[in-house]
C-alpha cells in the first residue's frame, strides 16, 4: 500500500500521535486515565472510596475523607501491566507494548483537636508505551514510545460541621515529566516527516479539590467531592510542534462525584461511587489532539471484616469508553484505557498498629476498530493491576 492511499485524510489523525498524559486521579488507562482505584485498599473495592474512606491516600478521591482515618501513616504501590497490540495502518504493521510501571501513593494524616484533621496525600499518576521500533520506516524516525509522569501532593484540612458531618479541601500542586519519541506527521511536500523528540520536560500546575461526606443515618454514609482542573505549565520543546495545539500544556480536566456506603452488619459495608471525568477543556479531548469524550464510572465494592486481623474486599468499575472509532489513529502513543474492571483485595492486621494490603486489578479486554480518518487502524488492550501497601496508625 503506498503511503499516498494510506495516509490520505490522516492530518489531523498523525498530528496526534503523542503521549496523552495522566490526571489528578490515579492514572495509567485503567479507568480513563486512572487507575481503577487511589490507594490499595479503594483499589480492592473497585476504586471505591468517596463515601468509605480507609486509610490517607483518600484526598486524592475525596477530602472530607481524611476525617474518618484517624492518625495513621501509609505507603503503597500499584504495578500496572498494560498489553496492547495495535495495528497501525494495516494487518501487516502491528505494533506490540507489554512492560510493567510501578504507581506509588501515601499519606499521612493528623487528628489535631476533636473537629478538625490535617494531612498529606501524595499519588503519583501516568501512561507510558514502547513498542520497541518505529511506527513507520520513515527517515529519522526512532522507536515510538512516550511516558509522562505526574506526581500530586495534596496537603488537607477537614472540620466537622455537625455530629458525623465533614468538609475537606485540599491544594493539589502537581509535577508533571512528559517525554516522547518517534511521532511521525505529514510534511509540506505531501510525504511524511519525523518529529524531534525533545527529551523530557517538565512542568508544574495547581488546583483545588472540595469534598464533604457525612453519616445520615444510622447505616448510611454519603459523601460527594470536586476536583478543579489543574492548569499545566507549558512543555518546553513540545509546545512548539506536538503539543502545539494544546498550548504546549497538558492540563489535568476537573472531576466531580458521589457516593454512599451502607454498613449491613457491623462486619459488612457496602458502597458505590458514581464519578466523571472531563476531558472536554484539556488537549486530551480537543478535536484537534487525542479527541476523547468525557466518561462517567460507576464503582461499587465491598469489605468485610472476617475477623479481628483480616479484612477482605471486592468490587468493579464500568465506565464509557473516551475513545471513538474516528480518533483510533491518533493515540497511538496513548495507552488505550480498558475502562471496566473487576478487583479484590485484603488487609491483615500485624499488631501494634501495623497492616499489609493487597489487591488485584484486572482490566477487561477491549478492541477499538478505526473508521474515518482512522481506517486501517486497531487497538487491543488489556490490563493486569497488583499492588501492595503498608499502613500504620500512631
């Protein structure tokens, strides 16, 4: 096939062939561009937690959480195994990704008089591929593959309104490291031109996060939070060609949701979140760049306390998939989200205040065939999560 009927109508659709980042919410293409869950424990459940918050990675989902986990210290890591196949252009140009990247989260948190807490949480989000070759033999062109990173830290206060009554907010300041190779657009003569890569950059941007959760009745919990979008630095070098028509920024969209969570026994809680994200206002879904749609999740889990040292979990998440047949083409170097997921998890108690969690992820297959502009193309995706976490209470 020559490259004048491949390409035909793919401007748009190879300007676009960058790394979209990660957001404020746990990352790396599980759900969206997060994880399933913030934290190992939320992760167990499904990514639950806006209204059952269980140890201090919870700002990141809800502020008003911090509140209810006391004073304690935790850290955790999440591996994330993305495999993906993607066919680029035709059957007999397919490209393969399948390494493994580490997402670590902790906090700690602070009971600093009877109605108010103070606290720390720090998560880091992200999306990374390496196909180990060229997308193209185009001249100049290295191995495709891109990476950003994203650390979060957001330091918390909650005060109690009324009896069981919480609000929280927190200052998101963010770091981001963006780095991409092997992007290929059309050049001015009507053939193909490789894009410089520009080493890594980085940038920096702030946002502000809201949440309130209270007990409204005797078994019942609500809780609800905001997340504002986090308003990037531009990229230096990428701001002048791939990441141009985003400004040179990649800015993290704001999120909102709610969620309950009902004690059934003294043993037994189960709990739903309903959480969307907005990618609308950012160059992840600009018409221009990556082209993703908004999505809205539902997560419902459950915990139960076996005995007085374990606790086990469950749960899944299922979402709308951001990524339309149109715009397969242009996310090549985006990992493609698998967006439902099903989990469990546990957590043993040590003594002395010390505890192990463990959880598992794994992200449901998904295949996304190119029409359009993006004919030719198909991505397959799948994803396998575990993580690991201590926790301590003092």
């Amino acid at each position: 096939m020559s490259n004048k009927i491949l390409f035909k109508g793919w401007r748009k659709t190879l300007m676009a062939t960058a790394c979209v980042a990660c957001s404020s919410q746990a990352a790396y293409a599980v759900d969206g561009i997060s994880l399933a869950g913030t934290g190992v424990k939320a992760a167990g459940m499904g990514g639950v937690s806006i209204a059952f918050p269980q140890d201090a990675t919870v700002a990141a989902d809800n502020p008003a959480g911090m509140a209810l986990v006391g004073n304690r210290v935790d850290f955790g890591v999440q591996v994330l195994e993305p495999l993906t196949d993607f066919q680029y252009g035709s059957a007999s140009n397919t490209l393969h990704t399948g390494r493994l990247y580490a997402i670590p989260d902790g906090g700690m948190n602070w009971q600093i008089d009877p109605r108010v807490t103070f606290g720390v949480s720090i998560f880091g989000v992200g999306v990374g591929t390496n196909y180990g070759r060229a997308a193209l033999p185009v001249a100049g062109a290295g191995p495709a593959k891109s990476s950003l990173q994203t650390v979060i830290t957001a330091p918390t206060v909650t005060y109690e309104l009324a009896r069981g009554n919480y609000v929280g907010v927190s200052l998101a300041a963010a770091m981001e490291r963006f780095s991409a190779n092997g992007v290929i657009v059309p050049g001015a003569g009507g053939g193909l031109l490789a894009l410089p890569s520009h080493g890594v950059s980085t940038a920096f941007g702030y946002g502000l996060r809201l949440g309130y959760i209270g007990q409204v009745a005797p078994k019942l919990t609500l809780g609800a939070s905001f997340a504002s979008m986090i308003r990037m630095g531009k990229l230096n070098g990428y701001s002048n060609d791939l990441l141009a028509a985003g400004d040179g920024r990649i800015d993290i969209g704001e999120q909102y949701g709610a969620g309950l969570a009902y004690k059934v026994t003294p043993s037994l809680t189960l709990a739903a979140d309903w959480l969307h994200m907005e990618f609308a206002n950012t160059i992840i879904g600009s018409a221009d760049a990556f082209g993703w749609k908004n999505q809205n999740f539902v997560r419902a889990g459950l915990s139960w306390r076996e005995s007085e040292k374990l606790t086990l979990r469950a749960g899944f998440s299922v979402g709308n998939h951001p990524i339309d047949s149109s715009v397969v083409g242009r996310n090549l170097l985006s990992p493609m989200p698998v967006s439902s997921s099903i989990s469990c998890g546990a957590t043993y108690r040590l003594g002395g205040g010390n505890e192990i969690s463990g959880a598992f992820d794994y992200g449901f297959p998904v295949t996304v065939s190119g029409s359009g502009a993006s004919a030719g193309f198909v991505d397959r995706t799948k994803t396998e999560v575990i993580g690991v976490s201590l926790g301590h209470r003092f």
